[in-house]
C-alpha cells in the first residue's frame, strides 16, 4: 500500500474509531404557537388563526411525506380546544384529515384545553377541563398523552397525579420569568431538568424543565426555547444556536454535568405572536445542523419523551409543589371565580341526584348535552394563564370573557340540580289520602351516613310537625328565613350513603324542645363552644369548653399586623351596629353583626345541635362584603396556637405547609411561599389540638407575614385570600402595572361561607376533608310528587363502601349516557394503600376502571353487586359501571 493511501486509510480508521466512541446525540426540535389566548387576541382572531394554522400545518405534512422520517414537517397544538375550533369550522372530511395526521404523530396535542395556570383550581375543575379531549379519545380511537402548563413560573403538586390519572404520560415547563417574584438566579438552576413528576399517589408523567439561564422566554428553560428572536432574518441560522445551546447543554463527559443526558429537546417557537407560519426553517435546521454525532429531528414532542422513557428509564423524582404565581391573580375578580367554585361544589349533587334519576329515566337531561359540553370547555378556559391582562386585549375584554364563561358554568350546574332535584321527586310517591300530608326527601350526595341540618323551601304559616317515615318519630325542627325565603329546617338523622329518606309535614305544634344555643350579649354559646362576636364582625373569643382551651389571641391593637379572629381589617373591634339574633331554634341559632369598618359587610355565626353522627361539631360563618373594593383584603384568623403546623388540600394532593427540607411538601427552590392553595380545607395546629377551616369561597391563604421567597411555616396567623391584586409590574409610578382585573370588576357582593372546627388528636386527613365534604355538600331536600314509586317509599341507599377512608369524588352518568354505564370516582385518603369493594344497590353486568377523562383502561370483574377495587395511598381512580 501506498504511503498516501495508507494515511487516508488510517485517518478514516482513526474518525471511525473516534465516532463509534463517542455517543450520538439526539436533539429534537418541536414547533409550537404558544396560545396566549384572550391576551394577544381575542375570540374571534384566535377562531381564525387556529383554523387557519392547522390548514397550513397538514399542507406542510402533506408537502413533505416523502422526507426522511426526521426532516418531516410536524406541529404541536397548544391544546385541545385547537381540535374543538377546527371541528366548529371544517367540514368533517376536513376533521378527518387531521384526525389522521394526529393517528401518525404529525400533529400532536396535548389533553388540557389550553395554556392554564392550576393552583387555584379545585381538583374536579381540572378534570372537567379535559372532559374534550376524553371525547375525542372515545370518538375516534386516540390517546393523548401529553398535557401542557407552560409561562407561569410555577406548579402545584397533584397535578401530576391528575394528569397522570387522565391518561397522560409527559409533559414540559418552560417559564417566562416575566411579571415574576421569583428570581432569575433561582429560575436558572433546577435540581433536576428531566425527572418523574410525581404525586402522592405513586402516579407520575415524564417532565422536562430546564435551566433558564437568562431572563428571556426565547432561550432554552423559556416558553419560545427555539426561537432566538422576536422578527429574525435568519431563523435556521437561529435555530443553529438552538442546536448548539442543547449540543452543549449534552456534555455528559464531565461527571459534574448539570445534564447528564445525550437527548435533548427544544420545544416552542411562537412566544407572544398571533399566528406561526414557521415549517421549512424547522425541516432545514435539522438537515443542516444534523452531523455524525448529532442527530437532528423535527418533533411532535411526544417523541422526545418516547426516547426519554426508552433511554433513560430511571429519571429522579419530585414530589414537591412549587406555590402559586399567576395562579392567584383570578382573584382580582374573586366573587365571579368564587361562584365557580360553588358551582363546582354543588355539581357533586346534581350529578348524583341525576345518576338516581337517570337509572330509572336513560332519556333524562340528554336535551342538556349542548350546555353541558361548553360548561366543561369554560372549565378549561376559565384559569388560562394570561390573568396578567396586560396585554393587547383590554382588561375590560378580559372580563367580559371571564364572565361569559363564569356563566356557562354556573347556568349549567344550576339547571341540572334543579332539574335532578324536581325528577327526583317525581319518582317517589306521594301520600295518596285526600287529606294527605306533604312529603319530601333528604337527599346525602356523600358515600357515608349523615346527620345534618335540611332545609326544605316551604312557605306555609301554619304551625308544622316533621315526621321521618323511616322510624315513623317526629325529627328535630324550626321556621328560619334564608335569603328572604321561608324555609323548615330539621335535624335529619342518618340520611343513608348516596340515599335519601322521606319525611311528611304534618299539621301541628312541634315538640318543645330546648335551643341549639344560647345568646347572651356578644356571646354565643353550645355544649362545645363559647364565642364572642363583637359588634365590627371580629370574634375576640373562640373557647373550646371540651378542651378548656381559647383559640382566639387577642392582637396587640396598633401594632403592624395584628389581627384579630375572622378579621377583615378593622380598626374598631366595636364600630357596627347592634348584634341581632336570626333564626333562634332546637336546629341552629344565629348572631348576626353589620358594620362599616373598614368596609361595609355582615358576619353571621352559627351554632347547631350537638349530635352529629360522630363528626366534629361545627361553627359556621357566613362573611358577606356589600360594597366594591380595590386593595388586597383578607380575612384574618389569629390563633393563640404555640408552633403550629398547617396542612391543606391543594388538588390532587394533601400538603404540609413547609419547606421539603423541614418535613413538609414545598421545594426548597424555584418556589413562590406568599400564597398557598385553599381548598376543601386548611388545618392549623399543634400535634394534639388544632382548628379546621372548612372553605368555599377563597382560593388561597398565607400563612403569617410569610413572601414570596419566605414561608412562615409555624405561624399561627392564617389569611384567607378575599379579592385583590397581588402583584404589580414593573417599577417606578409611570409603568407600575397591577397584574389582573381592576377593582374586582365592579362587584359590590361578595359572598364568603367558612366552617371550623376543633381537633384534640393529631391532624387526620380524612376527618379533615370529611368535616369540609359534608359542610360545602348539605342535604339536598325536594318535594314528593310522583304517582307511582320507582324507588323504596321510605329510604335507599345506593352505595355502600367497606373502606372508611375511600371518598366518593364524583358520581355521575357517563359522557355518553346512562345506558353506556356510570362513572363513579373516588379518592383514598388513607396513607396506605387499600382494597376495598363497592357495594351497590343493583346488579353490575360490567366494570372498567377508566381514566379520569373517562377513557376505559381495563375491564373489571364484579361479583353481583360487588366490585373489588385497589387503591395506592392517596390515589383517585374512576370508574365506569353498567347495571
């Protein structure tokens, strides 16, 4: 061989050798438009583009089928709602064509509706906002599998248990670091850049969440990771950078790599344009920048988490939640965001009561499907996440939206409790006789036998007895007034498990009976609880007579701060009017105080009977604003606790409300600690003495003086988050932007419902949120009027659980209808994982457990009336059953 030659050869051999030693990296490039929905435009401008969008995309795709796999074009929605908007305005051989492109992974979209923010949502909202996309699952044979919370800079912790639980399996963060309280040098180191975000329920989806090195969407850890600019001239060359940053990013030569990983992915191009008309720059960087040791692929997304999951099977996991950032700025119209959470909350009956109906009457309330589908897409369009409303669309624009969605939600809820409840009626009998008495039901939503208060509208004068059918003995009664209506309130004892019992109205004194408490001045007093209402609405004292302990700690008045209990900000414990004393009886009794100090509003304070089934005896308060305001307010809870302990639901999850480095569930970086989630509950206390709040209204509360890098973990100050704008933009008084709606909209009511209750043994989650469950979901009554019995005359139950720590969730007919079976969810709020069967009234033909979305995952085998089910801790699972 020739010298020459054999020189060339031995080059050859020596890149050869140099190749095979090195590792390939695999980098993917994925395009994306970044909805920034009602921001950079509105309804009918966003209608437009993402019809449009979708017809260029497929035309790309089509253009390009022959390419090598890699250099094909591909595009990611932005959410689900894309698909639901192209359906509204193409024909369905054009659906069908993207139908088929998202079959082949050319078009992927992620099961969440749109860009959210999660933390100030309740757990069934969330669900709710993927009820589409579970449709579509249905309809055409899909899975999605990715699920989106993108520009906001932070996370709640049980979302990845509900999107896993969704049939979800990845999902991508890539922040802002805008309109942030958050600090860049914090944003731009993260434990972990590829992990398993989990929940605590051992469900987890693939998470990528990388470094943002600079204060700019447009990098790597941004939302926009493969754009470099805001009007580029050279957008391959751009992506040329894009491909270098993930080149170096993939030195896993140094063992102190902060990315120890060969794959990378870039994902996003749109930042805060419009529209995205970018295809060939994708298809060309990735034939340009691709080299022997670097592939290049134009991604769907879902393919870089295919090979992460292949690759890299044990990623690290996090199970912590990040707080809240844009998540609280729907506060700025919190009456509108309140009355969704309500609404939420009564869905839980109007479900039940209509799966009572429905399976006697398969034809009931399909008329409401319309309503019904546009109450779940409002449901995830409600938190998207550009609450800032500093953009194009004006912040009065946004409202209106806001609204309009906030009314397809509430409408919805509303006309299927009504109805439920009316059809329920209409299927028990009523007594037959010429003079018979008037019958009615009670109704318990909730999978555990109660006793509680019902109220029953009935706007007779004459004096009325109440009977329980059941044990044939008159029950506990009074009149009260409730929001200028004339109702009968009773004492119903053991309302059966997702069942009813009737009760007739009789004519005739009831049986004397003493108060349910006793009013002395400012003082309102039961066997349990002695408190003291002051004339401004503040309680100056909470003295638990059981526990010989008083919770209130009387604050040091003038000082910054000091607050007293149920405190809206007052000056003067006594400016208000005389207290005056509502509804007095054997049930309930009420205090009443209204003052203007330091804004017009009412407190009522509500003492029961003292038997209630084994549950806590409770207090509740009813805080009412009557006029318009545009500050932060909060209502005040000052405790005289010594190093309490607050634990909370958040959605999806139970947290403590400390750093992960002290025992608790917040990352101890990259987190925002000012506002925690609020919702079923809140429990502040020491190990053996404590206080629950059971909440409907707020969607968050801080813990003490606590800020956004500071959480006061031990403080025995609790705020429940009333309305306001918690953060401005910018700096200096020309560009100070205060981020959310103007003074709250020009709401002059705002409603606030809170229930408490003591605890002497150590905080239990299930007690906790059992307390909050049968507080915000009362007995529901309804008149008797049917001819003929479909159901027993007396009581039923339909279901009955052998778990004492498994919670019905929801329980409703399906998506499709009564006769393609019930859903039913539940969640395990035990720490330990359990097997327990369901009992039900009616023989099961068929069972599967589905995904949340209701999207069945595998068949089940019932055993007559019986289902065995397995639960990890604190896991929800949902199911679909045929009778």
């Amino acid at each position: 061989m020739k010298r020459a030659s054999y020189l060339l050869f031995s080059a050859y051999l020596f890149l050869g050798l140099t190749l095979s030693a090195q590792p390939i990296k695999r980098l993917y490039l994925a395009n994306d438009d970044h909805t920034d929905y009602m921001w950079t435009g509105n309804e009918a401008q966003y209608d437009t583009v993402f019809v449009r969008m979708i017809d260029y995309y497929l035309n790309q795709i089509d253009s390009t089928q022959n390419n090598p796999d890699d250099f094909q074009a591909r595009f990611n929605l932005d959410g689900s709602y894309w698909i639901k908007t192209y359906q509204k305005f193409r024909s369905p051989a054009q659906v069908e064509r993207l139908i088929s492109r998202i079959r082949t992974g050319h078009i992927s979209s992620p099961l969440t509706g749109l860009v959210s923010t999660y933390g100030g949502q309740p757990t069934e909202a969330v669900l709710r906002g993927m009820y589409y996309a579970g449709q579509l699952e249905r309809q055409w044979d899909l899975r999605f599998r990715l699920a989106v919370c993108m520009e906001n800079q932070t996370l709640p912790l049980g979302l990845s248990s509900l999107w896993a639980g969704s049939g979800a399996k990845y999902s991508w963060r890539g922040v802002c670091g805008c309109a942030s309280r958050i600090s860049n040098a914090s944003l731009a180191h993260r434990r972990n850049q590829l992990y398993r975000y989990m929940g605590q329920d051992g469900r987890s989806v693939t998470m990528k969440w990388y470094n943002r090195p600079i204060y700019n969407g447009r990098t790597l850890g941004g939302y926009a990771e493969t754009r470099r600019e805001k009007d580029p001239k050279d957008i391959v060359g751009d992506m040329g950078k894009v491909v270098e940053d993930m080149t170096v990013m993939c030195d896993t030569t140094s063992t102190k790599s902060a990315y120890p990983f060969n794959v990378a992915g870039a994902f996003g191009y749109g930042w805060d344009d419009l529209s995205t008309y970018v295809s060939p720059p994708f298809i060309s960087a990735a034939q340009r920048y691709s080299t022997p040791l670097r592939k290049v692929r134009v991604s769907n997304e879902e393919d870089f988490f295919a090979d992460i999951d292949r690759t890299y099977p044990k990623l690290p996991a996090e199970s912590v939640s990040y707080g809240n950032e844009w998540d609280v700025y729907p506060v700025s119209m919190n009456e509108t965001t309140a009355h969704i959470r309500r609404a939420t909350e009564k869905l839980r009956s109007a479900e039940a009561l209509s799966t009572l109906v429905s399976l006697k009457d398969s034809t009931f309330a399909r008329d409401l499907k319309a309503a019904r589908d546009l109450a779940w897409e409002a449901y995830g369009l409600y938190w998207e996440h550009d609450w800032t409303a500093d953009g194009p669309v004006s912040k009065r624009d946004r409202a209106n939206w806001q609204t309009k969605l906030h009314h397809r939600i509430v409408g919805y809820v509303d006309t299927l409790f009504n109805r439920a409840s009316l059809a329920m009626g209409q299927q028990l009998k009523m007594a037959t006789s010429g003079t018979a008495a008037p019958r009615f039901y009670v109704f318990n939503p909730l999978n555990w036998s109660r006793t509680d208060v019902a109220d029953l509208d009935y706007s007779g004068t004459e004096a009325v007895r109440v009977i329980d059918l059941q044990t044939k003995r008159e029950v506990v009664s009074q009149r009260i007034q409730k929001g200028g209506k004339p109702f009968v309130r009773i004492w119903a004892e053991n309302i059966p498990s997702v069942g009813y019992k009737m009760y007739e109205i009789q004519k005739g004194t009831p049986a004397s009976q003493p108060d349910a408490a006793q009013v002395n001045g400012e003082f309102i007093q039961n066997e349990y609880y002695r408190i003291r209402l002051k004339k401004s609405g503040v309680i100056s004292e909470l003295y638990d007579r059981k526990a010989n302990r008083q919770l209130v700690k009387t604050p040091n008045v003038g000082s910054p701060g000091e607050r007293w209990f149920n405190d809206i900000g007052t000056n003067d414990a006594n400016a208000g009017n005389a207290l005056v004393v509502e509804n007095k009886g054997p049930v309930s009794v009420t205090l009443k105080a209204v003052s203007n100090d330091p804004i017009a509003h009412t407190v009522r304070v509500t003492l029961f009977r003292n038997s209630r089934s084994g549950m806590p005896p409770r207090i509740d308060i009813e805080d009412s604003l009557q006029a318009n305001f545009d500050d932060v307010k909060t209502w005040a809870f000052s405790l005289n606790l010594t190093n309490p302990t607050t634990n909370h639901e958040e959605l999806g999850a139970i947290l403590t409300a400390k750093k992960e480095t002290r025992g608790g569930h917040y990352a101890s970086q990259n987190a925002r600690y000012d506002w925690q989630t609020f919702n079923h509950f809140a429990d502040i206390g020491e190990p053996n003495f404590g206080l629950t709040i059971s909440n409907q209204d707020c969607s968050f509360f801080k813990l003490g003086k606590s800020t956004p890098d500071s959480l006061w973990e031990t403080s025995a100050q609790f705020n429940a988050l009333a309305g306001g704008q918690v953060d401005t933009y910018g700096s200096g008084k020309k560009d100070t932007l205060r981020l959310g709606i103007y003074n709250q909209n020009g709401v002059t009511k705002f409603r606030y419902h809170f229930a408490l209750t003591t605890r002497t043994a150590a905080f239990d989650a299930l007690t906790a949120m059992k307390f909050a469950l049968e507080d915000q979901n009362p007995l529901v009554t309804g008149a008797v009027t049917g001819t003929q019995a479909t159901y027993p005359e007396t009581t039923f139950s339909l279901l009955k659980s052998d778990a004492p720590g498994l919670l019905i969730w929801t329980l409703k007919p399906s998506e499709e209808g009564i006769n393609n079976g019930l859903i039913a969810r539940f969640w395990n709020l035990n720490k330990t994982d359990a097997t327990p069967t369901l009992n039900w009234s009616l023989p099961i033909r068929r069972a599967w457990q589905t995904t949340h979305i209701e999207t069945n995952e595998q068949s089940l085998n019932p055993a007559k009336n019986s289902l065995k089910t397995n639960f990890n801790a604190r896991q929800i699972n949902t199911y679909r059953l045929q009778f």
